[in-house]
C-alpha cells in the first residue's frame, strides 16, 4: 500500500474519547416503568373494577404546553387510564378555572389532576394548585404536599412532583446507593431542585444546595458523589466540575443555537455532555435522559392516587 | 516578699485560654427585641386599638412543657399582650382538643395559637396542627405554611418557626452576612433544621444539611462559614470541627451530669463551648444564646399576625 494511505500522525485529527460513563437510559427505563404500570392497571380493572383516571387541564396555546399535554394524553391512553380533557382559552377567568378545578375534584372517575403550567398570568397558579383536591394533586404541587414533603412525619404527601421522583427512581433502577453520599443539587426551583433535595435527604444523602449566589461554584458541585443539575443553563457544568466517578442527573433542557440542525438548534442539558461522560461514572444524556421519566412519574402517580381512592395496597 | 509567694511556672496550673470569638447574646438581643414589640403593642393599641392576642394550650401534665408555657403567658403579660390559656387533661379526646382550637380560631381576640408540643400519644400532632387557622399559626408549624416557607412563591408564610426565625435574627442583629456563605445545618428536625435550611436559602446562602447519616461530619461541618447545630447530642461538635473564623448558632439544649452542681447535671450545647469559642469569630453560649429568642420571636410572630388581621403593613 503506498505511504499517502497512512495519513501522518500530525495531521490525524484527534481520536474522539470514548465514553467512560455508564449511560444510564431515560427511554428504557421509563419504557419499563409504563410496562410495569400497564400490566398493573389490567390488573387493577380486572380485581378492583378500578380504571386509574387522570385530567389534564390546558389553559391558552401555547404550543410547548400543548406538546407536553399531548405526549401526556397518548401515554396515558396507551396504558389503559381514562383520560379527561379540559382546554380553556388563554382569557378565561380565573373563577372558570377553579369551577373547573372543583368539578375534576368532584368527578369520581378522576383520580388524577393535572393542570399544566404555565397558567396565563392573570391567573394564579398558587390559587389554581391550592384548589385540586389533595387526593388527587398528581403533580405533587399544592403547598399541603410541599409541606409534607418537606417534614418527617406520619403524613405523607398523596403525590410527588414527577421530575424529582423521576431523579430518585433512576438512581434506584440504576443501583446507585444513595444513603451516606453527598449530594448536591444544583438550582432550587419549587418544581425540581427543593423537592429533589428532601428527596435524598429522606433517602439519607448528605445534601448541599447551591445556586446562582452560590460563591465558586465548581468547588461545591466538585464534592458530590451524586449531582443533580436542575439550573437551566445551556453546558454550564463542565467536565472538571464533576468529582471522577461522581454520579450525574442532568434536569436541564435548553436549546442552543446549532446551524447544522435542520431547527438550527439542538437541545443540551445543563451539564457539557462530551465532558461529564469522560469524567463521571453514569449519567444521564440530553435528550433521553430524565425528560421520558417525568411522563411515567405522571402516570405512576396517578396510579398510586387511583389505588388510595379505594384503599388498595 | 518571700519566695514562696510566688508559686513556681512548673506548679502554677496552665491557665484558661482567653475564649476569642464574640459572644452572640441571646438575653440582650432578645431584650432589645421584646423593648420593640412593648412598643409596638402600645402605638397599635394607641393607633388601632388593638391588643395583639396569644393563646396557649396545653395537654398533659408534662413539667416542662408546663414551665415553657408559664414563660410564654408571662412573656405576653409583660409585652401587654392579651393572653388566652387552654389547659386540657392528658386524657382527653382528639375531638375535644380539636373543638378548642377551633374556638380558638373563631375568637376575634385571640391572633395567635400556640399548641404545646409534644402532644399524648393518642392525640395526632399533626391533625391538631392543620387544624389551627392558617391565619393564627403563630408557631408557623402547620403544613400548608411549613410547604410555603420550603418554596419560592407569591404566598409567603403567615408565620415562620420561632426558633429557626431567632437563628437568623440573632445573625442579622450581629451584622452577619449570610449571602453567598457555606451554611452547614446539622439536623433534620421539623421544628429547627428544615425550616432553618430554608430560611438561610431564602438568604443565598449555600446550606448544605447533614445528620446522623453523614458520613465524616466533622469535614462536612468543617466547610461551614456559617453553622447552625440542631441535633441534641451533648457538645457532639468539637473546636477542631469548626472552620476558623466561623459563626456558630448553637440551637442545641442538652442536659450533661454534673455532680458539682445542685440538680446533678448542667445545660450544654451540642458543641462543646469552650473549644467553640477558641475558633469560631462569633458564637451563641448554651443556655443564653438561642434558648431566649424563641419565646420573643413567638412574640414578634403574634404580633405579625394581629397587624395581618386588620391589614395593617
């Protein structure tokens, strides 16, 4: 073979690193999960007589939440629920909305409620949250199952918020001990970030929260042996931010221009993806990572809410 | 003068180490703050007639719930507040007790209402705490405030725990900036170290909450520019625990045998005082330090929610 075919080293382009990490594979698991709930809501009709219902209320056109109600609407389809629809125009009052509230609380087919958010701002989304019944609060939102959330005590919350619980149900299907680790959390939102760290907290992590106020923040997030990142900013996590054989969640979607993508954007995560993978020992990609677990959390919810209303186990 | 009057540098006893961190005052802060609120009480009676009213209720006979509810009503009697006391038996009935408090939560002179904690056995904590008007929940412990204190949102708690609020009070008193800090919160309780851990985030600090999980405490509490400890093991945190310079809200009240003293024991913290006050910048002593600012934060809280009544800012 003549010499040109061997390109000089100088001018190889250097060789792609694999991997190091464990790919720990939102798509599978959750496809798992809605198996296993599909199978137990046969289950739940054929002994109990019980079809797990769940509601999404959608209220105006935006289109990310339309997309998000859709995907909710088929899955839940798909696993045998009974399904409620309700859509209200973006101006609706916000009595509308509570009389639609209260008729989804009163509607013994529905176990499950959903309001998606965010509401119009006229409307108030605390108001809105505090009005689903707690026995059928799916998201885990109104502040009664924060609250118990957040205590030790004899009540639990009927629900837990989807994404966080998605977090914590990754770790587990993965192995990942989380008892006596450190964890960090990055970003405190109401939705993901302060109900993932009582999460680990109840699991007995050791749990640091941090933040954008947060002073030299790759020292705080270098020290956790499992991370959550939930900040939403586009790769701000680098790779010599992650502890070697750290352990690594990453809530973040945002969209980052990209000229080669047909959108002219792609989605990442809040975490550099090449980099983290070199560095920790599993994580989650962007997409396909915690984005699919958050509908089967849903769906999981609902279940467990449906099985309460009549006592089951 | 004979030699012998000066006893020699090899038997003279090494002397005690001049402690050097500030001492953070909880009877003077707590004086300085119950001067404000008399006043207070004074112009509202004077501007708006109105009498901020406390109720306390008992169950049981438990001394030292009984001894904390004596300085609670003589706190109130001092600071010119109105003062309701509901002492029930040990064995009454849920209902009764639930009856009371909603008599208590239906008398326009009462603002505030305090249960006495621990309940008997037989009565559920936390159906009497959610049964306390949200409006009157001057220990901030129901769980609708406790999910409010735990998220960022529009509606703030009506009342926030008397203790953790003292820790943060006694810091800003002391001119400390909690910003952008490592707190560390030893302790997961309810009443102090969950409802603390928010409070310093709601101040940007970066709380990181460990316990009896935690793997290697003292490098955990070591990172701490700010440390509040809040589990009730006897002077459990040593000076070498302590990151120089630090301050340190000692939350702890243990009791330690002491067989120089007339009952045979002595209060302590849950750091061993004399190390801390070797290291740290500034520091609560036990008894004196936080121990005071709970009955006059119970006071601010009142009157918080008195002037909440009637709207006034």
């Amino acid at each position: 073979m003549p010499p040109e075919c061997y390109p000089s080293a100088a001018s190889e382009p250097a060789p792609e690193p694999e991997p190091k990490a464990r790919r720990i594979d939102g798509k599978v698991i959750s496809a798992a999960i809605k198996e296993e709930i599909k199978e137990e809501v046969q289950k739940l009709m054929a002994e109990h007589n019980l079809q797990p219902g769940l509601a999404c209320m959608i209220v105006g056109e935006r289109k990310d939440s339309q997309s998000y109600v859709k995907s909710k609407k088929k899955t839940a389809g798909e696993l045998g629920f009974h399904s409620v629809d309700v859509a209200l125009p973006a101006d609706v009052t916000q009595e509308v909305v509570l009389a639609e509230v209260k008729k989804l609380n009163d509607d013994p087919a529905v176990h499950g409620i959903l309001v998606q958010l965010p509401l119009p701002d006229h409307i108030d989304e605390e108001i809105i949250l505090a009005a689903i019944s707690l026995e059928k609060d799916a998201d885990g939102f109104s502040p009664v199952n924060m609250g118990r959330l957040c205590m030790k005590g004899k009540l639990k919350p009927t629900a837990v918020p989807c994404t966080p619980k998605g977090c914590i149900e990754m770790l587990d299907r993965m192995g990942v001990e989380i008892e006596g680790k450190k964890a960090v959390v990055l970003g405190r939102s109401n939705i993901v970030g302060i109900p993932v760290a009582h999460l680990l907290l109840h699991r007995n992590a050791t749990v640091t929260i941090c933040h954008s106020r947060t002073k030299d923040l790759p020292s705080v997030v270098r020290e956790a042996d499992i991370l959550v990142a939930a900040v939403g900013r586009a790769e701000m996590v680098r790779g010599d931010w992650i502890k070697p054989g750290a352990v690594v969640i990453d809530v973040g979607i945002n969209s980052k221009d990209d000229p080669s993508k047909k959108a002219g954007y792609r989605l990442v995560g809040d975490c550099n993806m090449k980099e983290m993978f070199q560095v920790a020992s599993m994580a989650t990609p962007v997409p396909g990572g915690v984005g699919p677990m958050t509908i089967a959390m849903l769906m999981k919810n609902t279940v467990e809410l449906a099985k309460a209303s009549k006592g089951i186990a």
